[in-house]
C-alpha cells in the first residue's frame, strides 16, 4: 500500500454569499405598523389623524361659510360680521394645514432616524459571519440609497397622499350636503381610479 499523501489538496471554501431576495407584490399592513413603530406608535398616528381630520373640517368650514355669505341679500352681505369670520376660519384653516405638515413630515423624518440608527446598532454588532455573507456594496446600499429613498421621496409623497385624501374627503362631505345622489357616479370613479393607481403605481415601486 502506497502512504497518502501529506500534503492533500486543501478543500474548496464554500461561497458564504449569497443570492439577495427580492419580494414582489403589495406592501402589507406589517410593514406599515414597523414603520410607525420606529416613530411615535399608534398615538403617534391617532393624533396625526386628528390633526389631518382638523384641517379638513377647517378648509371645509370655510367653502361653507362662503356659500352660506353668497347667499345672503346685499343688506346682510354688508354686516362687518361676514369678512371678521370668514379672515378667522381661513386663519384657522392655515394653521390647522401648517400642523398637518408638520406632524406628517416629524413622524416620517423621526421613523427613518430610528431605523437608521437600529440599522447602525445592528451592524456594529453583528458577528464576522454576516460581513462574510453580505457584501460591502449591500450593505452599503441599505445605508445609502434605500434610506435616502425614506428621507427624500416619502416625507413629500406622505404628505401629497394625506392632503388628497382628507380633501378629497372633505369634497365628499361637501356633495353630500348639496345632493346626496351625486355621491352614486361618484363612488364608480372612485373605483377607477384606485384601480388605476394601483396598476401605474406597482412597476415605479418595484423600479
């Protein structure tokens, strides 16, 4: 029998790295909730509600009031009491929208300076095998682009959507009170849309 050989040939290593995953479809309501858990929770969001729902009332307070002044006689249009009220309520509707701003863009902002940092703590902790398996390039990605993604692009988008659905929520309330069968044509372009909106809006997520 023939010794074996002392020097053998080393083993290959086995590639530690591998493959990103990549989900596909709608974002579910987990994700929403991790996401506000990062910032102020469920009051958090409670209170940005009460807020957006003020603002609303207070823009729609003001089409109101106009259309009830309007439709006074020349005598009573002239009352000093219609100008006084009507610069209150637009007073009042301003302030109510520079809150709604406010709230909705300190929420976004201090959820992802939250996951930031828990994103830093993490990484900073995190054994040498993980360093192994993730590339610099992916990791460097979650801090850089994905997150400038959150800082830029959701803080606006979040406010856009929030304001389009209390007015057009507030034009709702309006319609009703004027005829409440406007509100029949109105929920098939309501249906349409977000069909829409959902078909155009998936291939720019995934993108």
């Amino acid at each position: 029998m023939q010794p074996k050989a002392k020097d053998a040939a080393p083993k290959k290593q086995e590639n530690l790295i591998e493959a990103e995953e990549k989900f596909t479809g709608s974002v579910s309501f987990r994700d929403y909730r991790n996401f506000l858990g990062y910032s102020m929770g469920l009051c958090g969001f409670f209170f940005f509600i009460f807020v957006a729902s003020l603002a609303a009332t207070s823009q729609l307070a003001v089409s109101l009031f106009l259309a009830n002044w309007s439709a006074q006689s020349l005598e009573e249009q002239q009352r000093s009491y219609y100008p006084q009220t009507m610069g209150l309520l637009i007073g009042i509707a301003f302030l109510t929208s520079l809150a709604r701003e406010f709230v909705s863009f300190n929420m976004v902002i201090r959820s992802t300076s939250n996951m930031h940092r828990a994103m830093a703590n993490r990484i900073v902790r995190a054994k040498i095998v993980f360093f192994d398996s993730n590339p610099i390039g992916r990791i460097l990605t979650r801090f850089s682009k994905d997150m400038a993604a959150l800082d830029l692009i959701l803080p606006p988008s979040t406010t856009l959507a929030t304001y389009g659905f209390f007015r057009t929520l507030s034009v709702v309330v309006a319609l009703s009170i004027v005829n409440v069968w406007l509100l029949v044509p109105l929920v098939f372009v309501v249906a349409y849309f977000g069909y829409i909106v959902r078909r155009s809006a998936r291939p720019m997520v995934e993108a």
